[in-house]
C-alpha cells in the first residue's frame, strides 16, 4: 500500500491544512513533472512521467477529504465500502432516503433546492469534524463508519448540483 | 499589453541562444499566429506582408500555395482550391477535401499552414526552426490532438508540447502582470467557447477545471443578425446562395463590430434596408452569452469554487471584444474582466512563453487536466470511466477485470471518452483483444488493465493477464469518423442526461448481472455438478427460477435481492470449484477435465 502522505512528505493528518497539501504538491511536481525532463534520454522522460503521476494521484487523493479519509483506513487496512449498498446501517439508510426524497421534492423547483443543498453542506461539514475526531482519537470503526455516512451525503450534494445544473440548462 | 507587441523585421535576430530556442504557435481556425519569447515576454512575429495575425487559409495553385491574407481574400470571392477552417476537422479520418485535383486530409492542410508559419519563423529569426508548442482547444478529444501533432510532423516541426489555448492565455497574462491566485480565462473565439480555472502561484500555473462549447461562438450571433435582418426584409435564407450568405454574415459580422462603438445603424441587403440598434444586437446576442456563462458553472462547479472566489477573468478571443459580454461576463464573476491585452494574440504569446520554458529552463510551470473521462466499456454496454475529467496530467490508473463467462480466453477492450453512461454515446478510442487467458471459471482470471495519460494528453492502454503475464499496449491514435465538436456534446448531453442515463444504467445492470449469475451457475454445475453437496441442486433451480422471473419486471431491487439470495446459496459450491480451478490452471489442466 502506498502511502500518499509520504510521496507528498506530509504527516498523515486527517485535518489537513489545504494550503500546506498545495505546497507540498507543487514542490512535488517542480521536482517530477514531465516538462523538466524534455529533452532527456528515455529512461529519464518515463521515470518523471511514473513520479509525476503518482504525485498527482497522491494530490488528488488527499485533496477530496473523502479520498482522504479512505486512504487513511486503507493504510490500516481498513476498507470503507462506499459503492454498492451493502451492510448499510438502517439508521443511515433512512436518514440517506430522507434525504433523497428531499431533493427529488425540491427539484420541481429550483429555490427549495439551493435551501437543501445548504443544509446538506452543513451535515456534511459537521460530519467530516466528526471523521477528523475520530482520526485524532485514532478510533478507526468510528472514523469508517462515519466515512460511510460522509459518501452517501457527498453523493448527494452532487446529485443536487447536477440538478441545479440541469434546471440552468433548460432555462438557458 | 502594450510593450509586448513588439515585432520583427525579416532577418533580424534579437535573441540570444535563439539557434536552440522553440517558438509558440497558436493554430487557430481563422487565424494562426508564431510567436517567440525572451525572459517571459513574448513577441509575435510578421510575415513579410507585415502581417502577425495571419489568416488560416491555404490557397492551392497549380505551382505553388498561398497561405494567410491573399488565400482568405480569394475564398470570400468564392474561388475554388481554397480552404479554409480546417480546424473543425482536425481529428476526423474521413474527412477529405478537393484542391487542384489532389483530395486532401485536415492533417495535409494544418501542415501546409504550419509549413508556412515555420517559413515566417525562420525568415524572422534568420535560423531554422524545427520545435514548437502548439496550443489546442482545451476540448480536442485524442484524436485532433494526434492529427495536429501530425501536422507539425508534416511540416517538420517537432512539437515539445501541445497545451490548451485558455492555459496558453493563463500563461502569458500571468507572466506579464505577475497575477497570483485563482483566475477564470474566458475564451470566447469565432467558432468555439472555453472556459479554464487556473490558480497560479509562484510561477506555477495549475489547472483547477476546463470546460467549454466547441458549438458556440461570435459566428452564431453574425447568423442571428443576418436571419434577423433577412425576416426584416422579408427575404428568406434559403433562397441565398452560399456565396450570398458568406457576404451577408460577414456583413452582419461589421455591423455588429461597429455598433460596439456607434449607438445604431443601418444594414443595407439587396436594395433593401434595416435599422439596427446597439439594443437589438444586444437582444439578439443575450441567449448566447448565456450559454458560454453555463460552461462557466459547470467549470467553477468542478473546481469546487463559487464565482466571488475568482480574483480576475481573463479575456480571450475576438468575441469577447464585444461590450455585452464583457458585461455580462462581470456580472456573473462580480468583477470587472481584464481586457487589457490583445485577445487575438494572447494565446499564440503564452505558447511562446511555455516553449521558451522548456527549451531555456524556467521558474514556470503548467499543471494541466484532461477535459474529458476517459473509460472502458464493461457488460451491457456500459462505460466504466477509468480517468475522470479534470484530472490532473500525467495520470496512470490502474484497474482490475477479470473473466465472465467459463473458459473465456480472450478479453475484448473497447476504449472510450466522454462523460456518458453508455458506450454508444460516447467515443471510441480504440478497440482491441487481449487473449491467451488460460481457461477458468468466471472470475478467476485477474486482468490488469492500465490508462497512462502523458503530459500532452495522449492516451496509451495496456492489458495484462496477471496469472500468465500476458499482456498487450495500444497507443491511441486517430480511430473514429466523429468531429471534435462532438466532445462537447457529449459533456452536455452528459449532464443533461445523467439521471435518466443512471436510472436506465442501474436496471440494466442489474438485468445483465442477474443473468450472468444464472448463466455462470447453470455452466458451472453442468461442468463441475460432482462439486455439489445433496440438496443444494433443488435450492439452486428453485432460486434461479425465482431470479428469471425477477428479470422480466422492471424492478431493481428486486432483481438485486433475488440474485443476492441466489448468491449466497452457490456461495460454497463456487468456493470449491474456485479452489479446484485455480489450482488446475497453475498445474495446466483445464477445471472441467478433470472433474
């Protein structure tokens, strides 16, 4: 398993301060990226397009806190399974088709929507301090089933986006 | 960018190191333009008409060709062996057009106006130039991006690195006013529309998001005039020639650039005449705008950002000349765009910057995304996307497959780009078999399949069976009859359409999952039914007879729950026979001789 946090020369810190992840990946990128090895014999050129990927899967991966959050399970070889719905907690699952009703109610019209997508950002900020808690306490059942919850409200945020897109769309 | 402009005189050589130094060269679809940098500025070179913005039209004679301003003023008089646009075609193998009796390809004609951009290049620099950065709209799929690569080829220009026209921009506004943080670049171009969010910071230009419309530009709001003043005259369109509509758009065209300045106007057309107002043009130019702003959210949307959080938008492009949409874009942003430099020029300027980068070294550094998902098609004709757009390149993802039918020995693996759910909407890259799997039951076979996109964007597919060590690689090259407008389509139409698309998705995933289950049981049990425990052949027939019935509603769950149930019951069956299979490959024996 490679550790992201590492390539990246980061602790591995759930409460990642974004500015320092940024700066941490150009430094990485000035030091991989393929441009610097324009030129060069072969070997070089494929060795900086290898490392230059990997610090962009490592930037991508850390830069979503759901990846994120994934990834540190994963290097405690923990694997949250946020696709498929299986072993869902009932609890979860009625507060995940609360909240789906929710949106399909608003989508007939467009204002009630951005009110549910505020307040889905809300629960999904709260929820990710409740992960970043979790990880602090290095409580890994509460960090992945926290995690769960956090893709299924991560989802939706994004099914409300693409709805207020497509009610744009028609409009436009 | 006064200062910036600062052009050459054939022969003259003001550069030093200039004998290694690569030049930057916009290809557009009306016009192209060469340029070459020093410390970061970067200066346009002119043809020896004078000309810097030249017109990206070939002129095929019977002794030689013209390319720019006299091939352009021999089209608008609707001469024959003239071409022009060729962009729009740039990826498309089908496509071929006549000139003097010759039946040219879009990569032919891209390097016969690279051939002469080079020749202006030299004649400027008194050296010869063999390298160059390339921009690109940032939604060319793979293959225009291969085709204008090959063009350069044909023109013997080796080309460093393609990059996108907005990040070009990027580049060079950001080098010359010395701009940090995050800024939106706004393309808006006679034919096409792109909209790219870069944040930069100490010399590093990172591509948040792209997105774009490469069916919208200033040409659309030239129709919309000309059917205006048309329906006006009570004259319809389609009792024009093409020769009397290229007049009329282009007519249309000087008449909306000079109501920019004036407040109204008169538009004469065939005897007739009509009234135009800056308010009219305006109306009619609204709808328009609006739609490159949806590209706008739709980028701000991917890069997680809000249109407050933007420290300035850039302007690029001769549409954005327009008062309207520099108003309309400073509403939407909430601030007012810069338009300081020349929108014609400004992407030809950062191509020069970037190559002036890689061959001199440079504190800069471009940080670009893929435009569109890359994927694969998996069962039911669904696409698996593989790479999502807006990724940061280079990229490499792996991921694992594996058999789905007993005794498979060959995988088909059909590459595609787009954002949409099915295979069928989206565009082929390139199709090819990997075979020689060793012969097992469903499942058994672990197939590694990896996408490596390089820094240019160009795609290279690999497929590897990972008990045998099989493997094959394709490079993706041009493969398929669709135009790059295509791309853009397909991401709206990718959009629009993902509910339904998902919904249609699930049951039909649902549907085929099931029936592999029930096929994969019947074939196992009739191959290796010596594995069966007593009793568990009744339960299995009962569950699948149940399942089938299942299938014929349209109701997911259900199907999902029957297949589960029937799962489950085969569960210990299957883990037998796994167990005796995997161990019969390694020794060479097919599973089902030896039970």
């Amino acid at each position: 398993m490679q550790n992201f946090f590492d390539i990246l020369g980061l602790s591995p810190d759930f409460a990642l301060d974004e500015k320092a992840l940024e700066k941490a990946y150009f430094g990485a990128q000035r030091k991989t990226h393929p441009d610097l090895a324009i030129g060069k014999p072969e070997a070089e050129r494929v060795e900086a397009f290898l490392k230059s990927q990997l610090v962009n899967e490592a930037y991508e991966t850390l830069k979503n806190p759901l990846s994120r959050a994934e990834h540190m399970l994963a290097l405690q070889n923990i694997f949250v399974n946020t696709e498929g719905q299986k072993n869902v907690a009932p609890v979860l699952l009625m507060e995940i088709m609360e909240l789906r009703e929710r949106l399909e109610e608003a989508a007939l019209s467009g204002v009630q929507l951005n009110t549910v997508l505020s307040e889905m950002k809300v629960i999904a900020t709260e929820s990710k301090q409740t992960i970043a808690n979790a990880f602090t306490f290095k409580n890994y059942k509460a960090a992945a089933d926290e995690t769960a919850r956090f893709a299924y409200l991560i989802k939706a945020i994004e099914e409300a986006h693409m709805l207020i897109y497509r009610l744009k769309a028609a409009h436009a | 960018m006064t200062g910036l402009i600062q052009i050459y005189e054939p022969g003259e050589t003001p550069l030093p190191h200039a004998d290694a130094q690569a030049v930057g060269i916009d290809l557009g679809t009306t016009h192209s333009v060469v340029a070459i940098a020093s410390n970061g500025i970067a200066e346009a070179m002119h043809d020896a008409e004078g000309y810097a913005i030249i017109p990206s039209v070939v002129h095929y004679g019977e002794a030689y060709n013209t390319v720019g301003a006299d091939a352009r003023a021999a089209l608008a008089e609707g001469e024959s062996n003239v071409v022009g646009s060729i962009k729009r075609q740039m990826g498309n193998p089908g496509y071929r057009v006549e000139a003097q009796g010759r039946s040219l390809t879009a990569v032919q004609v891209s390097g016969d106006i690279l051939k002469h951009l080079r020749r202006i290049a030299e004649e400027a620099l008194g050296r010869p130039v063999t390298r160059a950065v390339i921009t690109v709209p940032a939604y060319f799929d793979d293959a225009a991006r291969n085709a204008t690569k090959a063009a350069a080829a044909e023109a013997g220009i080796d080309v460093l690195r393609l990059i996108n026209e907005p990040t070009a921009a990027a580049l060079a506004y950001g080098l010359q006013t010395q701009a940090q943080g995050v800024y939106a670049i706004y393309d808006f171009g006679g034919g096409t529309f792109d909209i790219s969010i870069l944040n930069l910071e100490g010399g590093i230009f990172q591509v948040l998001s792209t997105a774009g419309d490469t069916q919208l530009g200033g040409d659309d709001i030239d129709a919309a005039i000309a059917s205006y003043v048309l329906n006006e005259l009570g004259m319809n369109a389609a009792d024009l020639t093409d020769r009397e509509r290229n007049k009329l758009h282009a007519l249309a065209r000087l008449k909306k650039e000079k109501l920019s300045e004036e407040a109204d106007i008169t538009m004469r057309w065939k005897g007739g005449e009509v009234a135009l107002t800056k308010q009219l043009i305006e109306r009619v130019s609204v709808p328009f705008i609006k739609r490159t702003l949806l590209s706008c959210d739709q980028a701000l949307a991917d890069a997680g950002l809000t249109p407050g959080t933007i420290g300035g938008v850039v302007l690029v492009g001769g549409s954005t000349r327009m008062p309207l949409v520099k108003k309309m874009v400073a509403e939407f942003f909430g601030s007012k765009p810069l338009d300081e430099h020349d929108p014609d020029l400004v992407v030809a300027y950062g191509a020069a910057v970037q190559a002036e980068a890689l061959t001199q070294g440079a504190n800069t550094l471009l940080l670009d995304v893929t435009p569109l998902s890359l994927g694969l098609e998996t069962y039911g004709g669904i696409v698996e996307k593989i790479i999502y757009r807006n990724s940061p390149i280079p990229a490499a993802v792996a991921q694992e497959f594996t058999t789905y039918q007993d005794g498979q020995t060959a995988m088909k693996i059909h590459v595609l780009q787009g954002e949409r759910e099915k295979a069928v909407d989206c565009r082929t890259l390139a199709e090819f078999e990997l075979r020689g799997i060793p012969p097992m039951v469903a499942g058994a076979a672990r197939i590694n399949v990896t996408f490596s996109l390089d820094a240019d964007g160009l795609l290279t597919v690999g497929a590897q069976e990972l008990l045998t060590g099989i493997a094959q690689q394709v490079v993706i090259t041009p493969a398929s009859g669709l135009e790059f407008e295509d791309v853009e389509r397909m991401v709206t139409e990718g959009n629009e359409n993902a509910r339904s698309d998902i919904i249609e998705r699930l049951l039909i995933e649902a549907r085929v999952e099931a029936g592999r289950a029930i096929s994969d049981v019947e074939a196992a049990i009739k191959a290796s039914g010596a594995l069966l425990k007593p009793g568990e052949d009744v339960m299995i027939a009962a569950q699948i007879a149940t399942l089938q019935k299942a299938i014929g509603g349209d109701n997911r769950d259900r199907i999902d729950h029957e297949a589960k149930q029937l799962n489950a019951l085969v569960g210990p069956f299957a883990e037998r026979r796994m167990n005796a299979s995997i161990s019969q490959a390694l020794s060479g024996k097919n599973v089902d001789d030896v039970n």
